[in-house]
C-alpha cells in the first residue's frame, strides 16, 4: 500500500520509480553558470571574431543585451535552487 501511494507520489507509470536523470534545463545550469564566469573572456573573444563573422556579431549583441544578462543573473539562484530541490527528491 505505501508503495502505491510512493508511485503515485512520484506520477511513475507501470508501478516503476524511475532513477533520477539530468533534465535538459539542469544542463542549461552548469552552461549558464559557465557563461556568467566568462563573460568579460566571452565579450572580448566575439569582439574580436566579429569583423566578418555574422554569428560571434550576433553572440556578441546577445551577450550585451541588457534583458539577457539581467534575465540569466536571476534565473540563475532560481535553476540552483531547483535542482538543490530535484537532487533531495
């Protein structure tokens, strides 16, 4: 009976408790994480690629889009914090 209720819990199908995977977004984490700790090296490497080169010219927009860098320095603590919950889960 626990058991059943355990499977419902964790919405498992065919009575299986499925192992705990890396999501795709908790990939994203460790690439974000990575972005924010180079991101001057970022900035000065698509400077210097841009001359010629449409995609580091577009990279380099992103990476000074205001939007984008407020919006990964906040969503970054929020996917830590998610996959601190999925890790006890």
């Amino acid at each position: 009976m626990e058991f059943t209720k355990l499977v419902e819990i964790l919405e498992t199908k065919d009575g299986k408790i499925f192992h705990n995977v890396k999501t795709q977004w908790t990939l994203m984490l460790t690439l974000a994480k990575c972005a924010l700790q180079e991101y001057n090296t970022l900035v000065v490497k698509m400077v210097n690629d841009s001359l010629g080169n449409a995609t580091a010219k577009n990279n380099y927009e992103l990476l000074c889009n205001c939007d984008i860098i407020l919006g990964l320095t906040c969503v970054l603590p929020m996917m830590e914090a998610m996959e601190s919950l999925s890790n006890v889960a």
